[in-house]
C-alpha cells in the first residue's frame, strides 16, 4: 500500500504517480530504494528512477523542474548564435581541467550571464536538483547564479558542437610526429624489404592513424573509408559522406606499402605478405559505446615503378544503429508506399529491390523484413557478405566450406517460410530465389540494374521463363538515394536556370508555384549546402495488365510498354518522385537531375 502521507514525504514521487509517468508498484520499488540507498549524497527518487530503474530522463526531470519552478531553457539550438557558443566553451575551457572534468560529469553548462543582473550567471543543468551544483557555481566565480533546466538531448547536443568528441589515435599520432620519419631505405628494385617495413609498421603513429580514420569515419557518418597509395612516398586517405568522397588526410613520407600492411594485420581474414590478389577480411571496434563492424576489401594496384607494390583498400563501415526497421521512415509515399506494404504483406511472392552499388537497397530489404519478421515463421537470409545483424532471422553464414551457390541450394531443406537472397547475380541464383517465390514462400532479393521495367529484361535475358517472372513477382521497386538539402543554410529559388529548366523539360512558369529550395553552403554541412541523404522509388507492382505484357514477350520483354502501363497504374519514375521531394523543400532540382536519367 501506499503512503496516504505521500505528498508530504515525497513531493517528487506523488507528482509522477499522480501523473500517471510511474505506477504504484514502481512508486514502492523506487522509495524502497531511496530507503536503502548507500551513495554518499543521497539521491532524491527522480535520480533514483532514471539511474536505477532506466527512465526516460527528460520526462522525469522536466516534471521535476515545474514541481521546483526551475525554467527551462526554450531556445531552438539552431537559433543559438556562434557567438554564444564561442563564449560557453571559453567559460568550460577556461574554469581549469577539473572543475571542467566536474561540469561534463554533472552535465551542467554556464550557458550566459543575466541580460539584467550584469553578475548573474545563469547554468543549464540536466538535474537542476544536482547537490553538485552550488559547488561548480563556487568554482566559476559566480557571485549570483541561476539553475535553469535544459533537455539531455540539448544538452547532448550543444556540447557535441562545442566539444566533440576527441579522437585519441589522431592525438597520439601528433605526438609522435616528431620522430615520425621514413627512414631511407635501401631497397631492390623488384622486392620489398621486409624487415625495413616491419621497421615502419612497428611505429605506433600509423596504428594510430588507421585507428582515427576508423573512428572518424563512424563520427562523421560515412560509409566508407579509403586508403589510395600515392606516388613519392604518399597515401591518401578519404571518406565517403552523402555518396561523396572528401579527402581526410594524406600521409607523407611513409611508405603506403606499410599503411596497408598496418590495415590488413588488424583485419582478421587477411594476409599481409600476398599482395597480387583481391582480399576481404573485416574488424570489429567499440567506438563512443557502440560495436561497429567494418568491411574490409583490398585490390593489387598498378603503381609507378616496378618496386612499388600497391594495393587500394577500401573499408565499408557497417553501424547497426543505421538499421532502419520502420517502414515509414524509408521514404515511400503514396502509390510506391501503398504498393510495396502490399507485396510484402503477401503470404507469397517475390519483391525486389534494384539500383546500383550504395542505392540503400540492403536498407530497405531489412526494413521490409522486420515487418514480417515474427516467432511463428522461419526467416532464413543467404547474404555475402552479411552486412547487418537482423533479429529474429536466421542469417547463414558463407565460407569456404559453403559458398552463396551452396547455401541457396540447400535452403529449401531448412523449412523457410520467408526468405531473403543478398542478390541474384547469375541464373542459378535467380531461377531457385524465383521458384522459392513460386512455391509458397515469400522471398526478397536485389539486382543491380537502372530501373524496374529493365530488371524484368534482365531476369528473362538470364533465361528465367516468362510466366515464372510474371507470376512469382509481387514487386520490383528500384532506388536511389539523393542528397537532402542542409535545413541550416538552404535558401528559396528565385532565379530558375533557364537552361537546366529547358533541358530537362520542366515549366518555369508552374515550378514558381512552389517553394523550391537551392544548396548554399554553410560551416555544419561542410560547405557542401546538403547534409544526409533520402531514398527515391519507382515501384513497379505487378497487376494483371502487367503480368499479361511479360507473359505474351516474344524474343524480348517490351520495356516500353511496362513503363507505359505502370505508369496508367499510378507508378511514378525515379525522377518524378525526386522532383516531388523537391517540391516539398527537401532537395534541389540540380541534385535530381544529377541523381536520375531521363524515361
């Protein structure tokens, strides 16, 4: 039972019970615990709750501000001006290493001083009851101050623009630059010197750089990492942002033979002594918190004389907490988004998803799978390689004693009820994944081609028969992904190029009907006037008049005619729906343009 003094004796816990944020029997759990807590500075049930019992933190203490009349910070961050994080940064720098190591544990920032108490320091804090509080208002000198309540998630966020995170392995490796030299080495001219690059790798600064460039790839979003020997002792190192490559660093005066030599020993899979022949091996860090898994793929590079032995490598990073597992957020709208929640909610069939290399096709294929996954069906996956860990599927694992051809195979022994084929790259691969989707299981797959219509010609040029396509086929949805436009700095069109307009067929007259935005460039999306990207589809659904064209081919499939009929069934080409991102303000007619061919 509890307290019928409850309000008297915990304000705190009769507010968020009252609420209607914590029920009774957490009520009793949390005040046991406050009872029996052993930390020196006694924690009020809010603390409690969050810390112990795990909360949502800014649901808690955004209730305890108003019970203790705290304000709360209500600046939208990105209307808070340089200037003013300039100045915090200068009070957390400049309060000494451990009154700064004090702010960041407590998650308290001097955010400004009163506008109308000149020596009023006002502090934002998480937990505006932290006890810790009057100590770092002592240590900052302030003879006056304020607590005033800030979100985590602002929180968070204010201090990653003032503060980010630091990258240990790039600070380790300055430190070292001094000694940091390559030696001159005497060499022959058809054969590496072993030892003298044993010599090389053994010094810890290119471990370091390696490290940092993993690091720094995962922090800054990108999905690859490349390392490109260079002429003259040099290697550039560059990651891929938005589908874009930006040069990160170049590495003078070491030889690239021993970077990538640094790379393959802290691959597993890998042999660092063969240089003539494709590698794939992978390396698993923990970065900020997080597992990430990196793909790693080294090719033989010619170089610019015979001593040079080089290779190019290229490291996917493979970040978990990129899976999308909610349909709505892949960006499908209206005929596209109705047509694929159909086809895979069909009991059978196949859906594929087509576009080229980094189209987001593997994105969307797990999305799509974890609506169906569920404890009453047996979903297997034949991927090679695997690229994300998906719950609740069984997810084979190709080697040497399996290859992808044997795995799919012997996957109709296993009992599947839905499964999914990494790619159908030739015509065994693609005649079983069809017959699976014709005899009852619902099956998900990729090819790469340009469109939808010319993946149904491609299926029947690899020889599957024509009334296998049209019937095993629910949908075949092809993809790209264009970049967003910055929200920060992007700005409304007035004067419309006339000559990109008249090209690519578009009416100036009724595109000024619409808000339409243009990249400009600003400090947060490196210049670039785009940050993140979005996905665009063409769903090709397969309806009665659809599969009637495919079944009646002749020598080859009628593409054009597909196109005409998906289009009277309202399918909208890569290019029309990227034009309609556009018109919601959320890219730019040069990005499609770029992104997309023409019908």
């Amino acid at each position: 039972m509890i307290d019928t003094n409850l309000e008297m004796t915990d304000k705190i816990g009769y507010l968020l019970f009252k609420k209607g944020i914590i029920d009774a029997a957490m009520l009793e759990k949390a005040l046991n615990a406050k009872a029996n807590d052993k930390s020196k500075i006694k924690r009020n049930l809010a603390q409690i709750l969050v810390q112990d019992f795990h909360y949502d933190h800014d649901t808690i203490f955004r209730e305890v501000a108003i019970l203790y009349a705290f304000r709360e910070l209500d600046i939208h961050l990105d209307e808070i001006p340089q200037e003013k994080l300039n100045a915090i940064k200068l009070m957390i720098n400049g309060a000494g290493d451990q009154l700064k190591i004090e702010m960041l544990e407590h998650k308290v920032i001097p955010f400004t001083y009163d506008e109308r108490i000149k020596d009023k320091l006002i502090l934002a804090a998480i937990d505006p009851t932290d006890r810790n509080i009057p100590k770092i208002a002592f240590g900052l000198n302030a003879k006056k101050y304020e607590v005033i309540y800030i979100r985590k998630k602002d929180y968070d966020r204010i201090i990653q623009l003032i503060l980010p995170p630091e990258n240990v392995y790039l600070k380790m490796m300055e430190e070292a630059a001094p000694e940091f030299q390559l030696d001159q080495i005497e060499k022959d001219d058809t054969a590496l010197d072993e030892e003298a690059l044993d010599a090389e790798i053994n010094k810890s600064a290119l471990i370091n750089l390696v490290e940092g460039a993993l690091v720094e790839g995962v922090r800054r979003g990108a999905s690859d990492v490349h390392f490109v020997p260079k002429s003259g002792n040099k290697t550039d190192i560059l990651i891929r942002i938005d589908g874009n490559l930006q040069l990160w660093h170049t590495q003078e005066s070491t030889l690239p033979e021993a970077i990538i030599a640094v790379v393959k020993d802290r691959s597993k899979g890998m042999d660092r002594f063969e240089r003539e022949r494709a590698q794939d091996g992978f390396i698993q860090r923990e970065i900020d918190g997080h597992i990430i898994r990196f793909r790693v793929s080294v090719l033989p590079m010619v170089g610019t004389e015979l001593k040079n032995k080089f290779e190019s490598v290229v490291i996917r990073i493979l970040d978990d907490r990129k899976v999308i597992k909610d349909l709505e957020k892949l960006g499908l709208t209206g005929y596209a988004k109705d047509a694929f929640q159909k086809a895979i909610n069909q009991p059978q069939g196949m859906v594929i998803l087509t576009g080229p290399t980094g189209s987001g096709k593997s994105t969307s294929l797990v999305a799509a799978l974890y609506q169906v996954i569920d404890s009453t069906v047996n979903v297997l996956t034949v991927e090679d390689p695997v690229e994300y860990v998906i719950e609740g599927a069984r997810q084979l694992k190709i080697g040497y004693r399996m290859n992808f051809e044997q795995a799919i195979r012997s996957i109709l022994r296993h009992d599947p009820d839905i499964v999914l084929v990494g790619e159908m790259r030739d015509r065994e691969t693609a005649d079983i994944a069809i017959k699976l989707a014709n005899t009852g299981h619902l099956t998900f797959s990729t090819l790469h081609t340009n469109d939808a219509p010319s993946a149904v010609s491609r299926l029947y040029k690899m020889g599957i028969e024509p009334f296998l396509i049209a019937y095993a086929i629910n949908i075949i949805v092809a993809q790209r992904l264009i970049r967003r436009l910055c929200p920060d700095c992007k700005r409304k069109v007035v004067n419309f190029d006339e000559a990109v307009m008249s090209a690519a067929g578009l009416n100036i007259a009724e595109w000024r009907n619409y808000k339409i935005y243009e990249a400009k460039g600003c400090q947060k999306c490196g210049n670039t006037g785009y940050r993140g990207r979005m996905a665009i589809h063409e769903a090709l659904y397969f309806t009665k008049e659809i599969r009637q064209i495919i079944v009646r081919s002749g020598i080859e499939v009628d593409e054009e005619k597909i196109r005409v009929q998906a289009k009277k069934d309202g399918t909208l080409s890569l290019r029309e729906a990227g034009l309609e991102k556009v018109k919601l303000g959320l890219s730019s007619i040069e990005e499609v343009l770029a992104s997309t061919s023409e019908e």
